[in-house]
C-alpha cells in the first residue's frame, strides 16, 4: 500500500468531467467507482482509495481512445501520466494502467484486481438494466446477467473473458461476483443514471 497521500474526490470528480464529455462514459465510471467502494469494504480496504481509483480508470479514454492498443501511449497510459504530475499515489496508477491488459503492466494488489474484474461488468449490468421495460438497475437480477452474458450477440462491446478471468483472479465464483456488483451499483441507481421508472415508483421511498 503506498503511503502517498490522495486528492480528495471532488478534484478527482472534476478532473473525470472535464476529461469526459460523454453522459455514458461518465456513468461507467461511476458504476466502477461504486463497485470498486463496495469491494473495498468487503476486502476491508480503504473504500475512498478503491472509489477514486474507479472513477478516474477510463477518464482520458475520450482524448486517448487508443484503437491502436499501444502499451506505452494513449488510454490509460497517457491519463496516468497526468496523474503522476498530479501527485496521485503510485498504486493508484499502476491499478489503472493494469486494468487494460494492452499495457502489460501486471495487477499484483487487490485493488488492481478488483478494478480489473468490475470494469466490463459494470458495462454488462448497465446494458442489463437499459432494456428492461423499467429501464432500472432494480429490476436486474444476477442469473439474468450471467445469461446476458452468454449471448455473444448482446452488449457486443463487453469482453466476456475478462470477467471470467476478473473473477478468478479474486478468488471470487462468477455467480457471486456478478450478484455483488449489481448490489453494488442497485445502492446507487440513482446515482447511476439507473433508477428508470422505478425510481418514479418508488417515490421518496427509494433508499
């Protein structure tokens, strides 16, 4: 664990929405965020660590998409270059460039691990709950994920084998790592973007 100090999360929450213009991108981040903070108190990490780092992971990827998957420029590797400059902690780094496998830069913390195995899979529950009729995160369900997740034909973009992979390298079974991070991103829907018509339902009775 590095001992370097971290920005608070309202700079990085800035840094995140001035990099990104896209509503949807920003949202994955948030989900990553919120992932990574639940996996944090479960490993009894530090939740603002794990949450900072998620929510930063893909925040140059609109100026650096990196079609080419360069190793050493472009997304991420150009974002953390940034970071340094910025001060973030060296674990917090190489967590984010870890989570593209393109860079070759090897996860050996829990964090890093953990950053890995929730990134797609935020992409595939986000996609889950958008067509349900209700449009909500609330109304998906872990088994419809994991057969969502065997349809090749749906959320195309999502890599399937770096959930497997992800998981495994948790220690966590696929099942219970994909119910977790619904729960995860169910406590903050609204948040999210993800409430849909539930959240209308719900009233001021959603917690």
């Amino acid at each position: 664990m590095s001992n370097q100090s971290l920005p608070p999360r309202t700079e990085a929450l800035s840094l995140m929405q001035e990099w990104t213009a896209s509503d949807s991108l920003r949202k994955h981040m948030l989900a990553v965020e919120a992932a990574m903070r639940a996996y944090a108190v479960r490993f009894g990490e530090d939740p603002e660590r794990w949450g900072i780092t998620g929510l930063l992971h893909d925040f140059d990827y609109e100026r650096f998409p990196n079609a080419e998957r360069s190793a050493t420029e472009q997304h991420p590797s150009e974002g953390v270059r940034h970071l340094r400059a910025l001060g973030y902690p060296d674990d917090v780094c190489e967590a984010i460039l870890g989570h593209a496998p393109h860079t070759g830069v090897a996860r050996t913390t829990r964090m890093a691990q953990a950053l890995f195995a929730v990134d797609e899979l935020t992409g595939l529950v986000t996609a889950s709950a958008l067509v349900k009729p209700s449009r909500s995160v609330l109304d998906v369900e872990a088994g419809g994920v994991r057969k969502k997740m065997k349809d090749k034909a749906f959320a195309r973009g999502v890599n399937r084998d770096d959930i497997v992979e992800g998981a495994a390298a948790l220690g966590i079974p696929l099942e219970e790592h994909i119910a977790f991070v619904v729960a995860a991103m169910q406590a903050e829907a609204a948040a999210l973007g993800l409430e849909g018509t539930r959240g209308a339902e719900a009233g001021g009775a959603a917690g």
